[in-house]
C-alpha cells in the first residue's frame, strides 16, 4: 500500500541479471488504473538514457530507485552512485492499490505479460521506502551496512524483503540462501 508516503519513495534491490540487454527487462512492475507503468524498473538503464553504461550480466548491482515528491526529481543510483537523475511533472503521485509484480512488466493491471519482456536473474533483499532515501543512506544499503547502521531506515519500510519472499510466485521461480552482494535468500526468476 502507497498511501502513507511522505513526500516520496524509494525502491533498492541487489540485482544479478542473466539476459544480455537487447532489450529492457522489467525487474519491478507497479500498475495502476491509472498507469500500466506507475513504476516500471528495468534491469538496464540504457534503454531510459542511452548515454548510461549498460549493466552487465551475471555481475550484482546494487539498484536503487528514487523518486522525490517536492523536489519533484526521480533518480536511480548504481552501486550508490547516481547515474540517472531527471525531473518528474509537478503533482505527480503514486495511486495505492495497484498491482505488484517482479519479474515481469505488466501491459495491463495483473496482465498483459509478454515473454519478450520477462525478467531472468535474481534479486535480493528488495524494499520499498515510504521516502526517498539520502544519498548516504542508499551508499550505505550498497556497501552492505550493519543492520545496526541499517535500524534507522527500517522503519521506512513500507515493503520488505521478507514481505515479498513470503508471497505467491509464479513461474519458474525459487528462493535460495546467501547474504549481502547476492549469496543470500535471493529470488531467482527464470
């Protein structure tokens, strides 16, 4: 649920994709009534800035979305570097009550999936924050922080990992151990 955000939002992830990057592969889906893309997070960054260098495949990332209602800026940071930064329309919000899926992007609210779209690789440790996190705060999740370090932001959580490993899969899906940088209860969709 999107409806206790303050001001904005942000999405990480650990992120190991399998697929060369011929074209995007959606890794998160929101859909709404609204927007079939209210967030639609691809495994490669060049298909939103061909300038970006694409990620390669088979290697962890740490992926972070940003999105940032007042300052009406959205950027994606790599590892904690920013490499996208861009500006979103003034009013823009996140509908609640949409649909969530990894994996796949959604051409449709809960559908419309095309196979040439599907997201192959694993995730870890994947949450959503009711704010839009600090540059320090997103280095800090991508340099694997205590969870001491960590504590603070855990109340920000308004998705967690735990929440998302626990849900229905689909697919070829299947969870496996490992930590920090990918060795570590990671999803894997195939």
């Amino acid at each position: 649920d999107f409806s206790g955000l303050e001001g904005g939002l942000s999405v990480c992830s650990w992120i190991n994709k399998f697929l060369d990057s011929s074209a995007p592969h959606v890794f998160f889906s929101y859909a709404t009534t609204r927007d079939t893309n209210e967030i639609a997070l691809p495994d490669d960054l060049n298909y939103m800035d061909p300038r970006i260098a694409l990620l390669e495949s088979n290697k962890w990332y740490h992926y972070c979305f940003t999105i940032d209602f007042i300052e009406l800026t959205m950027e994606v940071l790599i590892d904690g570097v920013q490499v996208l930064e861009a500006p979103i329309p003034a009013g823009s919000t996140i509908q609640s009550g949409g649909s969530l899926v990894l994996g796949q992007e959604q051409d449709s609210l809960g559908g419309g999936f095309q196979i040439s779209q599907t997201f192959a690789g694993e995730l870890y440790q994947m949450n959503v924050f009711k704010k839009r996190l600090s540059a320090e705060e997103v280095s800090s999740l991508s340099r694997c922080a205590s969870s001491s370090q960590l504590e603070p932001l855990k109340a920000d959580i308004i998705l967690s990992w735990e929440d998302l490993v626990g849900q229905q899969r689909h697919g070829a899906v299947s969870v496996v151990s490992g930590d920090c940088r990918g060795s570590g209860n990671e999803v894997e969709l195939v």
